[in-house]
C-alpha cells in the first residue's frame, strides 16, 4: 500500500503525513509535482526519525504516471460531485483495503491543500473517503486526513483474522489503456461526441470503477482487436489498438 500527495504545497505538511505513516507502518510514498521539501528544514522537523520514507519516496509529473502500476485506488476528499461517487467513511474504506492488501497494489491519494483534485484525476479512484466532521464545511489538514486514513487501515489490517482475495485487480495502466482502444474504435466508426467530452469522460470513470482482472480486461481488449478486424475488412478502417 502507498500514499500519494498530489501537488502539496508545504514541505511540513509532507514531513507530518510521513510522520503519520511512519506510525501506522505505511513505508511508501509518492508525489505529484511536489513543492521541493527532501532536504527542507520544516519537512525535516515534522518528519522526525521518518526520512527513510523520504529517502524512498518518488516524484511523478502527474497522478497518472503515478496510478500507473497500482490496482485499487482510494482518493480522500471533502467535496461531493457528479464525478465523485461510492463514498466510504475512513472505516468502511479500511476494511475494503483490509481485505486487498495481500493481492493488490493499493493506492491512497490526498489530493491539494487548497483545491483537492481536477475532474480527471477523481475519474482514476474506485473509491472515494470522506472523513465526517462536526462542521459543515470541514478543513483538516492534509497530515490530519492522512494519519485518519491510515490510522483506521492499520486497525482493521490488525484486526482481521479471516481469509483474504487472492485475485489481483489490473492495474491502472491497463485500464487506460483499454478506455484509449475503446475509445478510438468509437471515433473510427464516426460516434460524434468530443474528447473529454461527458461521454468520454464517463467511459473513463466507468471503466475505472470496475474490480476487473487482468483477465477481464483481456476479454475487452480482445473484444477491441476484433472489431478493428472488422473495421479493416469491411470498411477500410485502421484504428490504432494500444498494446
């Protein structure tokens, strides 16, 4: 399991949530765009007896290229929206990631301090958490949200005695990949609708909410080199299917 900051803005902010994970036995972490904060005093001093975790941590240029390899996605925010759906309270969110944590690579994301995250980065989570609150309008701090999150992970990984799944969901790059295939059969056979449009983007959020395998995800992709089979013996068609 690992935690993924997008954007953060303070390098404290960086040194408090890896404190907090360094509690909870959270030993990875991955950031998106971050402010510079490896060698950063604050960061250093919120960060006490945890920079083996920073050490290890890696940058990526967007929440893509770091979602790319994991399987289940978990993304905390505050805000509800039309492409924020399948809210879980910390608790209900822990026992889901309880259940995975042998088979799956599984990522918490924590979107930015001030604004959380776009429309295309939620569209990447199968799930989303809320952390309820006494207010209306809560404002946690980003190491606050972490160390909820974590904190109930490693209570219900402790508690939990009975069997887990063995089945490995597919990675996020895979899924990508097959919105990217279905996608373009869909313009080849001229479906007028633009991309980042409201369907594109829902076939990306549809796909993305799957718990599908690598096994399901190659009956799609097989579905996808079949109809551009068609395409180029019926139609003189050529779309490009990603491998």
């Amino acid at each position: 399991m690992m935690v993924v900051l997008v954007e953060p803005k303070n390098p404290g902010n960086i040194g408090a949530a890896v404190r907090a994970m360094k509690n909870m036995g959270v030993a990875t972490l991955r950031l998106v765009n971050p402010v510079s904060y490896r060698d950063e005093p604050e960061q250093r001093k919120m960060g006490y007896r945890s920079q083996e975790i920073v050490e290890r941590a890696q940058d990526y240029p967007d929440l893509e290229s770091a979602l790319a390899d994991t399987t289940l996605v978990f993304l905390a925010t505050a805000r509800k929206g039309k492409w924020k759906k399948d809210f879980l309270s910390p608790e209900q969110a822990a026992g889901k990631i309880a259940e995975r944590l042998a088979s799956d690579r599984i990522a918490l994301v924590f979107g930015r301090e001030d604004k959380g995250v776009t429309i295309e980065e939620c569209q990447r989570a199968n799930f989303f958490i809320k952390i309820p609150s006494a207010v209306a309008y809560p404002s946690l701090n980003l190491s606050q949200a972490v160390m909820v999150v974590v904190y109930e992970i490693f209570k219900a990984a402790c508690c939990r005695t009975e069997s887990v799944s063995s089945l490995r969901m597919a990675e996020r790059k895979s899924l990508d990949r097959l919105v990217d295939n279905i996608w373009d059969l869909m313009k080849a056979m001229e479906v007028r609708e633009p991309d980042q449009g409201l369907f594109h983007r829902s076939l990306r959020r549809a796909v993305n909410r799957t718990h599908w395998t690598n096994a399901d995800v190659a009956v799609f992709d097989r579905f996808c080199k079949q109809t551009r089979w068609y395409l180029e013996a019926r139609c003189g068609g050529s779309p490009e299917i990603k491998k």
